[in-house]
C-alpha cells in the first residue's frame, strides 16, 4: 500500500507496560488517508491498549506516535496539553461503553465539543449536529436523554459526537462488544458509510464479517505484537502465522 | 408536676426572631462550607499533587478532629489575642463553615469520584482540557449525587448552629435561655424550642426529598 501522501497515525517501536507486564512489545504500523485498518486478536493482545495509545489515553513507555505530522508521544513523552488538546480534537474516539455525557440532550451531546472547543456559534453546531443525527439514523432523538436510547442508538450518537469535531481520523475500541447481538448491524451501517465516505479510520472489532467486507488492511495482534498484517483476503483466507489461523478457528467456528 | 407554657407564648417573637436567626448563620455557613467543600474535595481527588492533596487532607483531619465548640471559641475568644476582633455574627458563620467544609469535602470528593471514568475519557478525547472537563462533563453529573448527602450535612448544620448562641448570637438558643433566665421554666422552653429545630430539620428535609424526586424524574439520578 503506498501513498503518496504521510500517514495520518503513525507509530514506530510502541512499548507499554502495565507493572511487569508487558502489553505491547515494540509495535510500529501505518495508516494512511482514507485507510480503514482493523486490528484484530484475541482478548488481552494489546489491541484495545494500542488504540488508547493514538491519542494519549495510554501513554506508551517507549517508542513513538505520529498523528497528521504532529509528533503525539515520543520516549513516554506526551507533548504539552495545549497541544494534545488540539491533536485529540483531530482524532475521533469511539468507545466500547459509549460513554455518552448522561445530563445532555443527545444534540448537547453533539454540539457541546464544536461550541465550547471549536467556537461554532450555537445555530451553526445544532445545524451540524441535526444534520449527522440525520446521517446515523436519529434525527428524531435530537432532544432525547441518552438514558432512554438502546445500546445501538446510543454509539451511533458516540459516533455523531466524534464526527461533529471534524476529526481527521476515526478510532473506534470494540465499537460493538456491548451491544445486545441484533443492534451491531445498525452500528456497523454506520460505519460502512463512514468507510464509503473516505475517513480513516482504525478499528478494533470482532467483527470478522465486518473487517473483512471494509478493511483494507487487517492487523492481528498476539501477546502486544502485530503478529501478521494484510489485505483481508489474505489474512482470511490464507493467514500465513500459525497462530492467526488458531485465532480465527476459534472465533469464526464460534458463530 | 405542673407544666406552664405561659413563656413560650409570651416570648414567641423572640422565639421567631431566634429562629430565624438560626436559618441566617446556617444558610450563610453552608454556602460557605458548599464553598470550600467544593475547593477542598477537588484538591483531595488527585493524591500525586502532594503539596494540594496534603494541605486539604491535613484541614480534614484537623477540624473533623477537633470539637465544633473549641473551633468557635478558638475563632471568637482566641483571635482578639492578636487584635483581630470579628463580629460574632462573622464569627459563627466562619466557624460553621469551614467545619461544615470539611465534611462537605468528602461529599463533593466521593460525588465526583462516583461518576463513571468514561465521562472524563470522553471529554478529554473530544479535546477538552482537564478544567474543562471537570467544569462541563463532571461536575454537572456529580452535583445531582451531592444532593442526598447534602441535605443530611444540611440538617446537621442546623443542629450545630446551637452552638453559636455561645458567641453572643442571638439565634434560636440563645433566645431560648434568655426566656428562661427570667421565667425559669426551662423544661417548657427547651421543648418549644426544640420543637421548633425539628421544624426546621424536618422542612429542609421535606424540601430536599421533592429535588430529588424531581431530579429523578428527570432522569438525572439513577
């Protein structure tokens, strides 16, 4: 996969520890404009650690991480918050508890980062805002409490909120894994559109059906090491590390 | 035995006046200790700012361990020592307060330290500095939990409050001894007078119970 273009994340030798523990051991990858990667793996292999890590919610000890040119963390250095503030506004979070604020209509759920970080007046953000509910589906949820929205309407407003920033790319931890199984289909629409649409994304799922059918590059990780890399194709037909086709017997023969 | 009440009705202004004495200096020590509480409590979310963390925690320890009346007496009789002489109004308040910041410290500290890690996380990742997130995501939510504890910290503030009628002010208790100081009917007295706390706990008791039910019904409580 060459670009012509710098890779919007970036990172080169990620090392992080919890106590003796060592989550992820030197990990370095790419993703370049308009890439959907997904990381997949089984539970405990560092994926969910390495995407907290694109932006600073982990600090990795060791190695660096670049985001759209701008170094985020380098040798267990995070750079100032003034800066981080501004590179987070870039990068969009989606996480696996939604993590919806509670005491906000789902719009001041959307409009709340535009107003107060990016001084869009208040018409301008509510507009933006009604116009992604539109998008995800929830265009009648706008005045809503997230407390009385399901599982499935409450990540695709997750996902409304991280998009209303404009963010320059997407990082979704296991978007779906808390979702009742007949409310993954209508997040994952969303995300196909998103993928359709050019964003870029990096994406730690379970979903093989969905890495396989939007992915364009599948990373599987193993004991915080990307084990094996490549076009979906590859990695589900014909994986070339033991250990990834063990992995995937597990979990396709599962469901 | 013979009780005669002909005190209390006949003193029931100063009563009244007592009373609402009593609701001034509590309603102005719980601002001030909602005031504080809210500093102090902050100060004590993060234990690796040790200078921050370590004065709040030391100002817990030493007025949650000392009595409330040594505290007043300390502010009322000790500091003219130094010719600071405040009014004794001033100085109920200020003792009430900062007592009372104590305890509401632990309300706001437990409050904010109840509310979900993925609030922070969220707001943080959306690009919202630590105080902004504090200002817009977590506080909000944590303030709807302070209200239960508050309103017991509330009704408890109004119990100790006796305590000022020591420092010359006139608030309910004070009244109250002064009707007895004449008509030496203290049993009567005493009664109507707290007769007229448990009015008062059990009105702000009342009150609270509504907000919160309201709140609840708006989702805002779980």
């Amino acid at each position: 996969m060459t670009s012509p273009q710098q890779p919007i994340v970036l990172a080169r030798d990620v090392v992080k520890r919890f106590g003796d523990h060592t989550v992820l051991d030197r990990v370095s990858f790419a993703v370049d404009p308009s890439q959907v990667v997904v990381i997949i793996g089984p539970s405990g292999s560092g994926k969910s650690t390495l995407l907290r890590c694109c932006n600073a919610l982990e600090v990795p000890e060791a190695g660096s991480i670049t985001i759209c040119d701008t170094v985020l963390v380098k040798d267990g250095v995070v750079i100032p918050d003034r800066a981080l503030n501004a590179l987070r506004m870039q990068v969009g979070m989606v996480f696996q508890s939604f993590n919806l604020f509670p005491h906000l209509s789902v719009l001041d759920n959307i409009t709340v980062g535009p107003r107060t970080l990016r001084k869009v007046p208040r018409a301008e953000a509510e507009a933006a805002a009604r116009a992604l509910l539109e998008k995800v589906g929830l265009a009648e949820k706008a005045d809503a409490y997230p407390g009385t929205l399901s599982g499935g309407q409450k990540q695709r407003v997750a996902i409304a909120r991280a998009l209303a920033m404009k963010p320059r790319v997407m990082l979704f931890d296991e978007p779906t894994s808390a979702l009742d199984p007949e409310l993954v289909g209508e997040v994952l629409q969303v995300m196909k559109t998103l993928a359709r649409e050019g964003m870029t994304m990096l994406i730690v799922t379970h979903e093989m059906g969905f890495a396989r059918e939007v992915a364009d590059v599948v990373m599987v990780m193993d004991g915080g090491r990307i084990i094996e890399q490549g076009p979906p194709e590859q990695i589900f037909g014909a994986p070339s590390n033991p250990r990834t086709r063990s992995f995937l017997d597990a979990v396709i023969s599962r469901t | 035995m013979d009780l005669d009440f002909t005190p209390v009705w006949e003193g029931w202004r100063e009563l009244g006046h007592g009373a609402l004495v009593t609701i001034e200096v509590t309603s102005a020590s719980l601002l001030l200790g909602c005031a504080i509480g809210l500093l102090i409590g902050i100060a004590r979310l993060e234990p690796k700012r040790r200078l921050i963390y370590g004065a709040a925690s030391a100002y817990v320890t030493c007025i949650r361990g000392t009595p409330l009346l040594v505290q007043l007496f300390l502010l009322f009789f000790g500091l003219p020592q130094f010719n600071i002489l405040l009014p004794a109004f001033f100085c109920g308040v200020l003792g009430l307060g900062l007592y009372s910041g104590a305890y509401v410290s632990e309300i706001v500290r437990g409050a904010i330290q109840s509310i979900d890690r993925g609030q922070m996380e969220a707001a943080r990742s959306l690009g919202m500095s630590y105080v902004q997130a504090m200002r817009i995501i977590i506080i909000p939510q944590a303030v709807v939990r302070m209200i239960p504890p508050l309103g017991n910290e509330f009704i408890a503030l109004i119990k100790n409050s006796a305590l000022v009628s020591l420092l010359t002010i006139t608030d309910l208790m004070h009244e109250g001894q002064k009707i007895i100081s004449v008509s030496y009917r203290s049993l009567e007295v005493y009664l109507a007078v707290a007769a007229i706390y448990l009015l008062l706990t059990s009105t702000t008791n009342f009150i609270l119970r509504r907000i919160e039910t309201r709140l609840r019904a708006g989702g805002l409580v779980q």
